[in-house]
C-alpha cells in the first residue's frame, strides 16, 4: 500500500505539466487522486512500523521517518523558485516525480514486511526486534471491531489529539506565505527561503523529540503514557503560546520569525505523543486507526483554512489574532480531552484472542 501510494503520486506528479495544457479540470482530478495515493502512503506505514520498532525504539524511529515529510517542505520551498527561474515551473513536477520513482524502486527492494523474512539484516538484529515485540499472530481472517472502537474514550483521545494539531498546523503550511507577505511586507523572492524555515525546525525538532521520549523510556525515567502525555502536551501547548503571542509582536521583525519558526518546530513535538499513540493501543490495528485519525485531522484542516480565510478577508489585523487565538483555543481542548482520557496500553478488542476447542 505505502509503496503503490508513493509510486502513483510519483507518476501522477510527472504529469502534471501535461495535464496543465488540457485544463484546470484535468489538474483538480490529478491534484484529488494524489492526495488518495499520499493517504494511503502516510498510513501504510504504521503496520510496517507495528513489526519493525521495538517499543524502547518507537518514538525515536518514526520520528525519523516521520522528520521527512517537514524537510522535504524545507527542500522544495527553498530550490522550488530556484528551479523555476532556471529551467521553468514544470521541471519542479519532473525532477521530484522522477526523485519519488527512484525512491518507489528503493522501496520495492529493500523493504520486507516483517523482519522474521527479511533476507539482509543480522540474526543478531532479527532476533532482538521479534523478542521486543508482543506476540501477534497473524490470523487470516478477523473482523474490524468497529463497535468497540467508537467507545473507546482512549481512541477518542487521539482523534481528538489529531484534530486539535492540524488545525494550527494546516493554517501555518497554507497560510505562512501570505502572513509573511502581508504582516512583515516581505518580497515574493524572500518569502520562499522565510517560507522553508519553520519546516527545517520541525524536522529537527520531531527527531529530537523521538530521540528524548526513547531516552526517557529505556532509562524507565517516566512511564510510557507518561511521555506520550509529556510530549502530546509539550506539542499542543508550545505552539499555542506561541499564536497567541504572534500578533503582539508583529511591530518586531526578529521575534515573529523565531515564533514562526517555533510554531511547526514545537508542534512535531505530537509525534512521540499522541501521534504514534496507536502503535501502543491497538497495533494489529495501527494503519487501519491512522487513517481515521488523519482523517480527523484533514478535516480539521479544512475548516481551520476556511476559517481563516474567511477571519482575514473581513480585516487583515484582527482576523490574524482572532485566527491564532481560535487556533490555541483548539489546541487547549484537544490537550484536556487527551490528558483525561489518554492510556498506552493494549486495549481488551486488540489483543490476539486465544480459541479453545473442546
């Protein structure tokens, strides 16, 4: 699934300059199925991840793999105009298409579902990731228990959680440009490279994140609801301070990129918390849970982009603070809802079931 995600919006990034010249109908369409193919690879992901991370390990690796997604905004944000002005705008679509094909060739080869089968790495290494691991037997046949799903308050945390984290961080990757432009009165030239700032913090910022909750838990410093509540905490409180603040200092250039910056680098903070929350919960489950929960959150996403939109059209100055405050306020409810009902352990419908014959 994460493989043929990638592979189909590497191809249909490819066509995209071709399917400019036929209209903005045949773009929409192309725009609309990659953001499918791109669900499906960003949620992939966790059932690989439900085998392969050791619990000691988790937060510090799909932090990792998770940091890409920020410094890959970084990467296009600060050469997309570079390659633009140079070759023209449709070779951005074909060198990261090509770059997402090579990527999908990679994938292919190296990547295993399980390490038990997994040709390349050590004995040594195999058996320290399937000893780590709860024993899951794969049953081939088990039904989705949906009933128990939606009332488990724990699961409702994390959708919350969801929820709460895109809201400002949608605003943020779709409307940082603008409020670069028409807050601080910065050139289109230079807006690009202030653009990719916060993305670069965030990557960095979700890598250390993994790394500090790992750390805590190998040293058994804090209990692992704990840190996921820490760090769920760290990165959806931080941010908001950060909102509000935004417009009392709009006057001062310096502070509002730092804050800026902090904004997306802060909030990635979520990723050793609430985001990755699944894994623990209910890992027979965790790509199937990932997608509601990105759902959630997409959906947040577009009333928070509407929402704003719709703030700063009315006026510019105080649509931007009514805009970060709604925004914090968000953030504090998804915040309170997980402290209250968020747990780490395996819940009673995940765990394998053993049948007896009489």
């Amino acid at each position: 699934m994460l493989g043929a995600g990638l592979l189909i919006s590497s191809l249909l990034t490819l066509s995209t300059p071709l399917a400019a010249d036929f209209g903005v109908i045949l773009v929409i369409v192309i725009r609309t199925i990659q953001g499918m193919a791109q669900g499906m690879a960003w949620t992939g992901q966790f059932t690989i991840w439900a085998k392969w991370a050791p619990p000691l390990e988790r937060s510090k690796l799909t932090s990792i793999a998770g940091s890409g997604v920020a410094f890959g905004s970084f990467i296009i944000l600060c050469v997309g105009g570079l390659i633009s002005q140079a070759l023209g705008w449709p070779f951005i679509f074909y060198i990261f298409g090509s770059i997402g094909c090579v990527c999908c060739l990679l994938w292919f080869t190296v990547i295993y579902d399980d390490p038990s089968y997994h040709p390349c790495i050590s004995v040594r290494e195999k058996e320290h990731i399937v000893s780590s691991l709860p024993h899951q037997s794969s049953s081939p046949r088990r039904s989705v228990p949906i009933k128990a799903m939606i009332r488990c308050l724990p699961l409702w945390a994390i959708f919350t959680g969801f929820f709460s984290h895109f809201w400002l961080c949608t605003i943020i990757i779709t409307y940082l440009p603008t409020y670069i432009s028409s807050v601080l009165h910065v050139n289109i030239s230079d807006s690009g490279v202030l653009s990719s700032l916060p993305f670069i913090a965030a990557s960095s910022c979700t890598i250390l994140g993994g790394q500090l909750a790992d750390f805590l838990l190998s040293r058994n410093l804090l209990r692992l609801i704990t840190v996921r509540k820490l760090f769920s905490s760290l990165g959806l409180l931080l941010p908001s301070l950060c909102a509000v603040a935004l417009p009392f200092v709009a006057s001062s250039y310096i502070t509002t990129i730092i804050l800026l910056i902090l904004i997306p680098g802060t909030s990635n903070l979520c990723d050793s918390g609430f985001i990755i929350n699944t894994l623990d919960i209910a890992p027979r489950y965790a790509s199937f849970l990932m997608g509601i929960s990105r759902g959630f959150g997409l959906i947040a996403g577009i009333i928070s982009s509407t929402a704003t939109g719709f703030l700063i059209s009315q006026d510019s100055v105080s649509g931007w603070r009514n805009v970060f405050f709604l925004a914090a306020a968000v953030n504090m409810f998804g915040l309170v809802f997980y402290l209250t009902f968020g747990q780490a352990e395996i819940q009673y419908w995940a765990k394998e079931r053993t049948l007896t014959r009489l």
